[in-house]
C-alpha cells in the first residue's frame, strides 16, 4: 500500500516548504518539491500542513489511584490523543515500595499491551531503591528499552526518594546510559502547608493552590540540578511551571550542564485564578497547580530561549464523582487533568496563532525533541525519509470549540469547555496507516505498538 499526500505545507521543527510526501510499507520513503510518484491512494492536502506525529511524553492512562484508577485507560485515552495528532505516548510505571521494577513492568503492560490505538512506551517511576533496583535498571536499559527513570522529591511514604537514595540512583542511571526525570517539589513543606491550613479550616480547592507556593518547586528544582551535576547525569525536570523553577535550569547553564525542561499545555494557557470558583476549581486541582500570568509570559520565553524543551500534558483524568472525594478537604481530591487530546491544537492557537512561538518551535517541542531526548529518534519526531510515516494534516484555518460534548477523553467534562479554538488535525497516519480522518477512527485497540527506546545520546562529553 503505497500512498501520496501532495501540495502540503511540509512543515518540520527547521524547514518549511511545499511538497509531495510518499508512504510505502509504513515508512516515508520520499519526499520532493515537485516530482510525482505512483500510489494507491493519492491526498490532495493543498492549503493545509503535513507535520510529524506528535509524541506526548507525559501522560497516566488508567493509573492506580486510592482503589480507582484514572478515567481513561489505555484504549480511550490513546484514542483521543490520536484525534489530537499524537502518535505516541510515554506513560509511567510506579514501582511499589518494597516491591520490584519487573512486577511494575508485568503490572502496567498487562493493562497496556494488545489495548493502545496509538504507539506507547514506559519511564519507570523508582519509588524504593536499593542494589537489586540498580541490578534492575541496568536490565531495563539493556532488554527492555527503558531508559527513563522518574523520581518524585514530594509524596513522602508512597512516592519519594530521599536525596541520598535519589543521587544513588542518578549514579547507575548514567553509567549505564540512561537519563533521570524528576517530579522538583519540595514534599515536606508542602506537607507542612497542607497541614496548617487543614488545622484553620481551610479546605477549599483555593488552599490546594496556596500549599503549593512557587519556592517549593523553584527550590525542589534547583537541588535537583545541583545534585544532576555531581552525579554527572542526563536530567529532565517534567511539568515546571513558573519563573523560579526554570531560574534553576537556567542558572545551571554557567557550568555548562544540559537539564532538559518540560511544561504542560495547561501551564501555558490557564491560570490560578480558577482556584477562586469554589469547589469547580477541583477540575484544575493538579501538582504543581496552575501558576500565575507572569509565569506563563516566562514559560512561553524559555520555549523560544530553549530552556524549556517539550511541550507535554501530564494527562491524569478523573470522573467528577471522583473529584467530589475531595468535596470536604482539598488534600483528598484526586490529582489531574484531562488534556491528551487537546495539547497539538491548543499550542497552535495559544501559541503560533496569537505569535507566541514559530510553527518550527511548536514541531520542536512537540515532537522533535521528545523523541530525541527520550531515545525514539530517528524512527520518530520529524519527517524524513526512512522514518515512521507517523503523520498529521492539520488545517490550520479550521475554528471548533473544544467541549466534554464531543472531546474523546473518558471523563465527564472539559477543562476548557467552550474554548474557541483555530486550527484542526485533520487527518492522522501511524507508521503509514490513515488512523483517524475527519473525526472518524479507522483502526481498533492493539494498533499500537510498545516502542524500546535507545540509550541517552545527548549527554554533554
Ligand atoms: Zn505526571
């Protein structure tokens, strides 16, 4: 099955150009400015712009949560994000305290696999380290393609590592080629502020927001860089959300030590004034919470400075029955937002539309470099011959407005109901099949295939 999509705006994270675009055996075989080819099936996508499949490499489908899990599992949570133009998605395995990374591993894929619509791979969440981890992490590198190892600095007695056992493990991640994420908050005074403000009465979603001051994770991240760099190892902070967090990425600059920077899409497009609805704000009740518009102007200049590197959504749905858990006591409402579907066309109308960043920006931090920092290049992340024909039309003309109505997302409404947004992906092709086209999905669940990702390339010599 060979297939032509021709008169598009070819649009890749350094070049523009019109062209004909050629998919054979799910790989782009060739591509030129005016030469033709033979094909099966022939896409006239003039006035519209073919760019790479979006990789989103922060997500939690069906993830375990005080004995629910989150609202979209595997199925329907990789289906929206294909209606959205992603083709990938990275999830997280949390280990167990006390248990191993291989029951985490068995645990995930045996909810995961036969079950995506769209390509999928793991970080490992190592929540308990001790020698037999770092046996396992070294496995994992070598057979299992899993290079990426979070921790969490927050979530004492469930999640965290301390900063004795975190520097441990950034130290076999690096010998053996692999790379350190992290969740940067400061979990004891976090603790510290839930606490108080409980002891006052305090319970609304607005006292989830104010627990979590700009220090606490401004401070969280610049440890994180500190010991990164004793430890001579590849780091990724995930989901930053203001000025000072980013402060500590660039501050780390003058010994020249590459930290990689993510943000969410929520980060760059809502702010904390929507923790002043009452107990609606529980919608937006995530960790790091919403920041202010200072901090979004700040995100979107370390976009176009390159201190912020990929644009991710940290999608973690729960239904509003769930959300009313936490009806009484902020601290009990399940932490997360529904966005998988929404990142790719969202950060073209907040972002390219209104002049923010360039169209080659957003190819960058959208596919480019999460498959280059997470090891999925050259298959993924751009369009070249040879790679995955994992592609988007996206029409960037077409206005619709974004509602629970008709979003895909397993979850009972939206973030951003009523949002006007331009811009369209139209039509989706995975390692060259058309998946999605015009709203509608072509394929069943177990289309996806598990990605091994390659050892950490990037690490400065
Ligand atoms: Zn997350």
């Amino acid at each position: 099955m060979k297939t032509l999509i021709k008169n598009a705006t070819i649009v890749t994270s350094t070049a523009e150009y019109t062209g004909n675009l050629l998919i054979a055996d799910g790989k782009i075989q060739a591509i030129s400015k005016d030469a033709s080819y033979d094909a099966d099936e022939t896409i006239d996508a003039e006035g519209k712009w073919l760019m790479p499949g979006a990789i989103d490499p922060h997500v939690h489908l069906e993830m375990p949560f005080m004995g629910t899990y989150s609202s979209d599992d595997y199925a329907s949570g990789t289906l929206a994000a294909l209606h959205g133009g992603t083709t990938t998605v990275i999830d997280f395995i949390l280990q167990t305290q006390g248990d191993t990374l291989a029951n985490a591993l068995k645990s995930w894929r045996s909810r995961s696999d036969d079950r995506c619509y769209c390509d999928y791979s793991f970080h490992m969440a190592v929540t308990d380290f001790n020698d037999n981890v770092a046996e396992e992490v070294k496995h994992f590198i070598e057979n299992e393609g899993i290079t990426s190892f979070k921790t969490f600095m927050a979530y004492k007695g469930a999640l965290m590592l301390d900063d004795g056992q975190m520097t441990a493990l950034m130290k076999v991640v690096s010998k053996n080629g692999g790379m350190v994420t992290v969740h940067a908050t400061n979990g004891d005074v976090i603790d510290n502020l839930i606490a108080k403000h409980k002891s006052e009465g305090k319970l609304a979603p607005l006292y989830h927001y104010l627990s979590q001051p700009e220090v606490t994770e401004a401070e969280a991240s610049s440890r994180f860089c500190d010991l990164a760099h004793y430890a001579d190892v590849p780091a990724y902070i995930v989901h930053m959300t203001c000025e000072g967090a980013v402060e500590a990425i660039r501050k780390s600059y003058h010994r020249n030590q590459i930290v990689q920077g993510e943000t969410c899409i929520q980060y760059l497009s809502l702010d904390a004034s929507l923790y002043e609805k009452n107990f609606e704000g529980a919608k937006w009740v995530m960790s790091p919470p919403l920041r202010e518009k200072k901090d979004q102007e700040y995100l979107w200049s370390a976009i176009n400075q390159g201190i912020i590197n990929v644009v991710a959504t940290d999608h973690c749905p729960f239904t509003w029955e769930k959300k009313l858990l936490g009806k009484d006591d902020f601290s009990k409402i399940p932490n997360g937002h529904p966005a998988i579907e929404h990142r790719v066309e969202l950060l073209y109308s907040e972002g390219v539309a209104k002049g923010k960043i360039s169209k080659q920006k957003m190819v960058e931090v959208l596919s480019t470099n999460p498959a280059r920092i997470f090891g999925l290049a050259p298959q993924k992340g751009d369009i070249a011959i040879g790679a995955d024909a994992d592609l988007v039309i996206f029409n960037p003309n077409k206005k619709h407005t974004l509602s629970a109505k008709t979003h895909h997302m397993n979850v009972d409404y939206s973030c951003y109901e009523g949002w006007e947004v331009t811009g369209k992906c139209e039509t989706v092709f995975l390692r060259g099949k058309k998946v999605i086209d015009k709203g509608e999905a072509l394929i069943k669940p177990g289309f996806g295939e598990y990605q091994k990702r390659s050892k950490v390339s990037w690490k400065r010599s």
